[in-house]
C-alpha cells in the first residue's frame, strides 16, 4: 500500500519543492564534512529555519540555521554548527571518525545521553 498525497495548492508545492532542495543541500555538505555521521534534517521554508540534529545525541536537542541566506552561507554554517554540535559532546570533527559516539555517557535507565538537556556532558 502506498503512502502519497496530493498538493494541489500552487504554494503548496512550490515550498514542499524548495525544503527538499534544500535538506538535500545540507544532507549533502553533512555528508561531505561528517560522512560517518548520522544527521536528521527537518527544514521549514514558511519560517525560514532549518533545524538540525544528531540523533546518536539526540534527537530532540540540536541546532536551527536561518535559510533566508545564500547556499555557500548555509553550507558554511551548517558545517560549523555541525562541528560545534559534536565538539560539544566530545566527539571528532574528523571526516572519519566512527564510534565514537559509543562512548558517550548514557543513563542506564532512559538510555539518554548524560548532559544531553543542558548542551553539556
């Protein structure tokens, strides 16, 4: 069974086509600078964000970038947030760091990362 919709409004389609453009921008330079990294991309056009988090970190505490700015400035601020994001937990900027994220410090009840909801470990 498939799972589609149909946009009818003009609007409608124009900023769903314009938010897949661009998650597949930021998808793209998260990729390039953090390819072993797991990211999740949620972008409003209306509002003009697009929020950004890791779910190996969380899944509900990440970073927002403003999209009313060129490609080259979103990329390049995607790239820094991203590296500040993993920094924060202490975690490698590295293209190829891998497994690190496994030696974050988890509540053994929630499973949840320690520090998680003040931005800290």
């Amino acid at each position: 069974m498939s799972s589609s919709f149909i946009i009818t409004d003009p609007d409608e389609l124009h900023n769903a086509l314009k938010e897949q453009r661009v998650v597949k921008e930021i998808q793209k330079t998260l990729t390039e600078y953090y390819p072993k990294r797991c990211w999740l991309v949620q972008v409003n056009v209306e509002g003009g964000i697009a929020y950004i988090s890791n779910p190996q970190i969380s899944a509900s505490h990440g970073f927002a970038v403003h999209i009313n700015t060129t490609m080259h400035d979103l990329k390049a601020k995607v790239k820094r947030f991203a590296g500040e994001l993993l920094e924060r937990f202490r975690l490698s900027r590295q293209r190829y760091a891998y497994g690190d994220e496994l030696n974050l410090k988890k509540n053994p009840v929630t499973r949840r990362v320690l520090g998680v909801d003040r931005g800290e470990i």
